[in-house]
C-alpha cells in the first residue's frame, strides 16, 4: 500500500494533477495504472488541458495517436 501511496504522489506531482483526479481516472480505467500513464501521456503530447470525465472520454484520447510526443512518463 505504502508503496502505490508513493507511485501515485510521484505521478501526481509529475502530471500537475489533483490526488482526488488521478484516483477518479484510475478508476474509470479499471484501476490499470499502465492505462493511466498513457492517458496521461496522450492528454499531454496532444496538449489537452483537461480531465476527462466518463470512460469514453478517456477511450476517445487513448485511441489519439501520440501527438507532439514531447511528454514520456518514466519511473526509473
């Protein structure tokens, strides 16, 4: 727990981001963190400055291609 507490602390100060949107978003993406980097990837590159808020929204950016691709989530 401890260490997916500090995942999502880094993920959030990374993509500027809320604790309380990045959980909402996780959850419509079935709780599938890798999803979740790539929206935010995706949301990013394409310079879209918002949160989507139902699961076809998330689909509709996920399924955009990578855009600037200037953003790369990376956790090393």
């Amino acid at each position: 727990m401890k260490e997916k507490t500090k995942f999502l602390n880094r993920l959030t100060d990374v993509t500027n981001r809320s604790n309380g949107q990045t959980l909402f978003l996780l959850e419509l993406l079935d709780n599938d963190v890798f999803k979740l980097m790539d929206l935010e990837e995706k949301l990013k590159n394409n310079h879209l400055r918002y949160c989507p808020e139902n699961k076809e929204e998330c689909e509709t950016v996920l399924n955009m291609d990578n855009g600037s691709y200037w953003f790369k989530l990376c956790f090393i």
